[in-house]
C-alpha cells in the first residue's frame, strides 16, 4: 500500500491554485491513502478566544463544499472536518473511499491558548479510538495533539492496528511533535504518518508550521514534507510492522487489570 503525507497552505478552497497543484501531485503518484491535514479547509475558527456562530457555519460550510473534490481524488482520504455537537462543534476524523464517507473518531484533547482556543470552540460528539480497516489494513487516528497521549497509540496497536493516521493544524515548532511521533511508532509498532497546514511567518495568530512527517514502525524518520516537498508517498511494508510489534518495548507485557487506558469526560 502506498500512502501519502502532505503540507497544505492555510485556508486552502478547491477551484484554487493551491487545489490544482495538490491535485495534480495525488493524480501523479496515485496513493491508495492520501492523509491531508486537520480541518483543511477555510478558515481556523479556533484562532478567536471564544465560541462564534456565524465562524462556525462558515467552517462547516467550507468543509462541506469541498467533499466533491475530495471524491474525485485517485485512492481515499483520511482528515477531518467540523460537525455540528451540542452546542459547539465535533473535530470529526473520517475516511472517504469509493465516494462513501466514514466517520472514524471525534478529537477529544483540545488545547486553550492564543491561536488554538480549541475547548472553546470543540466537544466530542462521541467517544473512543477505535481502529479500522481499509484494503486489508487496519489504522488508527491521532488528531493533532492527541499524538501527545501515547497510550492511544499503545491502544490502538492492541487493535491490530499497523498505520496511525495524524492530521494536524500545529504551530512552528516541530521538535515536540517528532519526539512523540517517534515514541507513538516505538509504542505501538505502527507507522506514523501526519500532516499539516502551513501559512506564512507573519505576525497573524496562529501560524501553522508545515511539515509533514512518515516515522517507520521502528521509530525511524523516513520522510518529512517541506516548502520544496509538500506531497510524499511513503510505500508501506507490514512485515517491517509485524517484527517492530513482536520485539522491545512492543512486546512488553501489560498487567491489563491495571493498566486500563483512562477516559476523561468532556467539560
């Protein structure tokens, strides 16, 4: 299987330059799974302090008119769009394969402070992180600042799952995304593969950083995405899966009693 990562410019709306290029790079490399960024479309609502309706219709929207061109795309697509939970919104992952739509997880981590005031504006409208199947493999999603819970990753390696999906809306500094991008591949024996939005290094709130990354099952860094490389197609290998699960720390026995994954309600 051949799946991709990518960088994406914020804001991004189909019938655009940047569309026509990312459209072209898929058609050309043809991956069964082209991972895009978290909430790729429109405007980020979460960069205002508090909960706006009118921003939150515009985002649904913008989201919404973008399915169409999400399904004329070669292979199938992992990211995530706003849906409507409660009285906020739902950051809601979901897989778009053979035109059909299949919501996969709600986010349920959110960061408060300037540029992602995401509690303010987000709750899960259901909980979980359930792995899933896709032309024989199974994934799960991170989304954005859940990759820093890596018992999640653990979690779903119990699954069986072998890819974790991460699509991301993450600042500049990537050093603490790498370090638990690793440590999610070392935990779970998957690979690890996310992408992002990028913007420009002005003074506007937030500026998202770019750099999309593929680490290997054995905590590896196999390729990251940049200005020069926004779209790369990483061929993935389940036998190296299957030796990184059976061997340390994967194969670390649990007192599973004990060890329950906590939950936390939402506020």
């Amino acid at each position: 299987m051949k799946i991709a990562i990518c960088q994406l410019p914020h804001g991004l709306a189909p019938g655009t330059l940047a569309w026509s290029s990312f459209a072209q790079a898929v058609e050309r490399e043809r991956p069964d799974v082209t991972v895009l960024n978290e909430m790729p479309f429109g405007p980020w609502a979460a960069r205002h302090g508090s909960f706006d309706e009118s921003l939150a219709t515009a985002s649904i929207a913008a989201h919404d008119a973008a399915l169409p061109a999400l399904r004329e795309l070669p292979g199938a697509v992992i990211s995530s769009r706003p849906v409507r939970s409660r009285n906020k919104l739902a950051n809601e992952a979901f897989l778009l394969a053979d035109g059909e739509y299949q919501a996969i997880h709600h986010k349920q981590y959110f960061p408060q402070e300037p540029g992602f005031f995401e509690s303010s504006w987000f709750s899960p409208g259901r909980p979980g992180f359930d792995a899933f199947e896709f032309c024989g493999l199974r994934f799960g999603v991170l989304l954005c600042t859940e990759i820093m819970f890596n018992e999640w990753a653990r979690h779903y390696r119990y699954q069986g799952a072998q890819i974790i999906a991460v699509p991301r809306a993450s600042g500049v500094s990537l050093g603490v995304w790498h370090a638990a991008a690793r440590m999610a591949a070392f935990v779970s024996g998957c690979y690890v593969l996310s992408s992002n939005r990028v913007s420009r290094r002005d003074n506007t709130e937030p500026c998202f950083g770019g750099g999309g990354f593929a680490y290997s099952p054995a905590g590896e860094l196999l390729q990251e995405t940049s200005e020069d490389l926004p779209f790369i197609a990483i061929e993935i290998d389940t036998d190296l899966v299957t030796r990184a699960q059976s061997d340390y720390p994967c194969n670390v026995r649990e007192l599973r009693e004990w060890s329950a994954v906590p939950t936390f309600p939402p506020d």
